[in-house]
C-alpha cells in the first residue's frame, strides 16, 4: 500500500497504520470501570465514548421509565410492545444497564458497591441531588478516594442560577449561540450542541483527572456544565466582543469575518465554497469571470466591505451550471468547496464507510442497527468490540450478581 492509499478502517480491531513497533494492543482503556448515573445527553455522550475506548461502563436506571430518552420520539422502531427511540439509541452503545431504586436501601447499597471498584462516576443531577440520595462527595471519598467523579449540569455548580433546569436549546438561548445563528431570526443549531460540548469537554476533564491519578493515586471532582461547554467554543465569535467591544450578529450560511466563504446557489442545488486566504482568491476570482485584482474584492478586507456586490456576482456565475460541474471545477483549480447534503447521502455515501464512520451493532430486538461510529482511531490500539444500546435493565440479574470483583485499580 502505498502513502497514498487510504486504509480501510471499520469499527472492531483495525487500526490506524503508524511508525511503531509491536502488535495492535487492546481497546486504551480496557479495564476502566464506569457507573454510569447520567441520563437524557451529555453524560451518556461521554460514557458512550469512554465505552467506546473499551471501559466497562454500567448505566444505571429508574425502574418503570429509565432514561428520559427512552421515550423520545418519534421514531420509533421495532416490534410492538418492544418499540426503541431512536434518540436513545444514538447515545447509549457500549454499556450494560441496571435498573436500580436509589430510594431503596439495597440498591443504593448495590449502588456504593459499584462506587467502591469504580474508577470514574458520571452523574448530571441538578446541584444538591447526590447530597440527597446520601451519595454527597465526601461521601464518595471515603468509599473510594481514587474514584473520579464528574458532574455536568445546566448552568454550573457556583453561580446564582446553579439551581436551574438546563436543557439544550434553553442554553443554546442563555449561552448566546442562538443569537450568532440564523438570518434574521435566532436559531438554534440541527444537533444538541450544548449536550454535546459538555459531554466532550466532561470527557477531557474524566481522562486529565486519570492522569493525574496516576502521580497522586487520588481521584477528584470535575464540573462542567451545558454553558460553560458553550462559553468554551465561541473562540472569535467571543473575542470579537472581548476584546474589540463588536457584539456579533446572525452571519447566517456566511462568515462573518472572511470572504467569500459561505453558501451559494448553482443551477440545481447549494454549495458551499470557502475563499479562506488570498492565494485561493486568485484562483477563484477567474473561474467567476472576475479580476483577481479588482480593487473592490482584492483583498479579503475590500471582499468583507463589498460582500453583498461579491455575493451577487457569484451566485450570477454559478447558477449557470449544474453543482457537480462546479465541484469538479473548484476541485481541479484547488478551491475549496462541499454540497451541502441531507443525511441520507451522508451516511450511504462510500468515504464514511471507508472511513470507520458508521458502526454496526446487533440489537437484541431490532437485529442489525448501524449507528454513527467513533471518530477517533489510534495506530496500537484497537477499538472497543461496539455492542448495542442496552434493553432497560437488560443486565440488572447480571449486575446485581456480580457486580465488580475486587481488583488492582486501573492505571496508565
């Protein structure tokens, strides 16, 4: 194979060819153990993804209901009686779940026995909910001093609205990305991107306190929360009012501070072209039958000044052919540019499959269900065999059993 050739890369052992020696190794973190308290997105987020980097991850339930998400929906799908959301299946592979009581002296006490062989718990409880259920931090200490426990909620855990009920697109609202999104109307993002940035960032904060562990042999507490994973994305966007005092408007399918770069429309359909330095704008200006050195588009400051002349005129040139034609063209001139494509093109399209981007699971109800993939990949180590989002209280018997037996703590 040569530099060139791209490797075949599905979920399950493969790696990523690299420069060391010695054979794949296992999942990186094999033999983590996880309790899994979190319900709804951003705390099942980020166990899924540990589970996916092989912990052992154990969701633990309400019994009756279970995770909100179960009943998200529709869609649903499956046979009547056992129909599953769709929803909670795109957060939940990899792990076993437990229906437990936490109200209930012998479960809450199954519950600390996990806690005390654990290595990290996961929990997005509204602040003071863990103190209630007698599971407080200093509790969660003297069970278990290396446990790593990370919390997310809505809004925080020390200011005045700590106590708020946080869901996404309310912080998509109050965390001011509503507000850079859209034409002339706030608009929030296609996916839950609050959710998903604490989830990340609760991920990040979980692997930098199992560093430190490994210096301290101490476990801590990581918070994050819904806004503060929005605070911590706004890169130029927050540092336009910062520090130079702008406070950003909707750019809507445009940015804000480079141009041309954006959406347009050809004659069957929109794409998107991104002009990001002047060396791209002399290849571009050509193909739109313009003056690389046109004093009013010459420089990317001229471009910003005269956008909607800019915009005109190359919606004009592009609406005169087809969007494959100009994604041929841009791709021979080196401009870069994308359709802009509905998910069924995305996930049936032959360079995500290449790619290890979609992950086939065998569920006990549904058969075979493909799920978005894992989008990390390692030259050692082998990915976690994935296994499907669990019934709920699939594994209650399993877990109640056996729990987690007595064994050196997992290290680095």
């Amino acid at each position: 194979m040569s530099e060139h050739d791209a490797p075949s890369l599905r979920s399950g052992p493969d790696t990523v060819p690299g420069p060391e020696l010695g054979q794949p190794q296992g999942p990186p973190l094999a033999g983590l153990k996880v309790v899994d308290l979190s319900r709804v997105l951003a705390g099942p987020f980020a166990t899924m993804l540990l589970g996916d980097l092989g912990a052992e991850v154990i969701k633990v339930e309400r019994p009756g209901s279970g995770d909100d998400t179960r009943h998200w929906g529709p869609p649903f799908v499956g046979p009547a009686g056992q129909e599953q959301s769709t929803y909670f299946l795109s957060t939940n592979r990899n792990k076993r779940s437990v229906v437990l009581d936490l109200r209930a002296s012998e479960d809450l006490d199954t519950l600390k026995s996990l806690l005390r062989r654990a290595d990290v718990v996961v929990e997005n409880f509204r602040p003071g909910v863990m103190d209630r259920l007698g599971l407080s931090a200093d509790v969660l200490r003297k069970l278990n001093p290396s446990l790593v426990c990370l919390s997310i909620s809505g809004f925080g855990s020390l200011g005045p609205d700590r106590a708020r009920v946080g869901y996404d697109q309310i912080l998509q609202a109050e965390g001011g990305l509503m507000g850079l999104t859209g034409l002339d109307t706030p608009t929030k993002a296609g996916v839950p991107i609050a959710d998903v940035t604490a989830g990340l960032f609760g991920l990040i904060g979980v692997l930098t306190a199992l560093l430190e562990r490994t210096r301290s042999g101490l476990g801590q507490h990581v918070h994050t929360s819904l806004l503060a994973g929005l605070i911590g994305i706004q890169t130029f966007q927050a540092t336009r009012y910062l520090i130079a005092g702008e406070i950003p408007e909707p750019s809507g399918n445009h940015h804000p501070t480079v141009c041309p770069y954006g959406m347009f429309w050809t004659a069957d359909a929109p794409i998107v072209v991104a002009v990001g330095n002047n060396d791209i704008w002399q290849r571009f200006a050509p193909l739109m039958r313009l003056g690389a050195d046109d004093e009013r588009f010459s420089t990317n400051a001229a471009r910003l000044a005269n956008s909607s002349e800019l915009e005109e005129l190359i919606n004009t040139e592009l609406k005169s052919d087809a969007v494959g034609h100009w994604m041929t063209v841009f791709a021979a001139a080196g401009v870069p540019a994308g359709e802009v494509k509905s998910l069924d093109r995305v996930y049936n399209d032959a360079h995500l499959a290449a790619e290890g981007l979609i992950t086939e699971v065998q569920h006990p109800t549904l058969g075979a269900i493909r799920l978005p993939g894992n989008p990390l990949r390692f030259s050692r180590s082998e990915q976690a065999p994935a296994t499907p989002p669990p019934l709920l209280g699939e594994h209650t018997d399993e877990v109640k059993r056996d729990r987690w037996a007595p064994n050196q703590s997992w290290s680095i």
